[in-house]
C-alpha cells in the first residue's frame, strides 16, 4: 500500500513533500596520471635520442684534428699559416729534449721528456697583438692534448717564449716547450692568436 501522501507515477509531489533527488553521476576517470606518464615517456625518449647524437658528436671530433680541414692535407714546417691577426710559421721542433737551461740554478728536468717548438710569429692587423704561449698546444699521435709548460719556457730565458704584445707588421720569434709523456710523439700543432679563436693546424712530422 503506497503512502496517503506519496504522489502517483507522473504526478508532482504536493507542496513541502520532499523531492526525489536521482542519484548524481559516479565520476568520470581522471586521465592525469596517464597523461603524466606519457609526457615522462616522451621526455625519456627525446633525452635518450639527443644524448645518442652528442655521443656520436663528440666522438667524431674527437678523432678529428683541431683547426685542420679534414681534405686537404696539414701544412707543415716553414709554411707560413694564419689564425686571427697573426701569421705563424713553425721553424723547427726539437723532441726528447730531457732538462732545459743553462746552470743548476735555471734548469728543469721533464716528467718526460720536453718537445721545444720554434714559431715565428708576425702581427698582420692595423694594432698591438698579444702572443700567448699558453693559447698554443701539442697533439700527439694518439691525439692527445698537450699544454706549454710555463716553468720550463722560462728557464729557456727567452722572453719571447713567454708573453709578447707585438705591434702591427712586427714579427717576433717564441719557443714553446711542452712536457710530453715516455710513450709521446708530437704529431701537430694548433696556433692561435687568441684563446677564442679557431686555431690553425701544422704537422710536426
């Protein structure tokens, strides 16, 4: 038996009955996580293809020679070249050299054994240059990376094979000495005329 006051099928409840209220819609699924977890996978597989092309980058120029076009072949001994402001020509490479300096008192002994190398160096701009030995480095025939060994460039006492400010059109002679290991042969150099250029390369052999 239905309630006096429960109203029939189609009829509108009377005044101050309370309402029948449908259930409210179960809520929808988020798909944040889902898309959360796409976007990481997303990331992931960019990270992994931009690292895959910088590994194959590096090694690439690694195994290439600094300042050299790969073409053509590396201008050697006596062969004026240029980088920035500055002509070099490399004169002379003494290898296996085992102490530099005259007396007891000027003179180092190589960890290995030094490579000196002799550079003419002309400024070819309309103002003053600096010459920085330590802006030039060796490459062995492994390719490895050598840098000038200050000490020992002194004890050579040569101002020249320190830093010089050349004038325009004057030209100044440096010997750069490099400490190179037992199992080092110099291959080439690369000269620049300042730590930010490009560099050029001479073979040494």
């Amino acid at each position: 038996m239905s309630h006096p006051n429960q109203p029939y099928p189609g009829q509108l409840p009377p005044q101050g009955y309370p309402q029948y209220q449908q259930p409210a819609p179960p809520p929808k699924k988020s798909h944040t996580l889902r898309t959360i977890l796409i976007v990481l996978a997303a990331i992931v597989a960019v990270c992994g293809i931009g690292g895959a092309l910088m590994t194959k980058g590096s090694s690439s120029s690694s195994s290439s020679t600094p300042g050299a076009d790969p073409t053509k072949p590396l201008p050697g001994l006596n062969t004026p070249v240029r980088d920035g402001k500055f002509e070099f020509v490399v004169t002379e490479v003494q290898s296996g050299v085992k102490t530099v300096g005259d007396n007891q008192f000027l003179q180092k002994t190589a960890q290995g054994s030094y490579t000196i190398v002799s550079i003419t160096i002309t400024n070819t701009s309309d103002k003053p240059q600096s010459f920085s030995p330590t802006d030039q480095y060796v490459y062995d025939a492994k390719n490895r990376k050598f840098s000038n060994d200050t000490a020992a460039a002194i004890n050579l006492q040569s101002d020249t094979s320190l830093y010089a400010s050349v004038n325009p059109g004057n030209k100044i002679t440096a010997q750069v000495v490099y400490d190179l290991g037992a199992d080092s042969v110099p291959d080439h150099i690369v000269l620049h005329d300042s730590m930010f250029s490009g560099g050029t390369t001479v073979s040494l052999k």
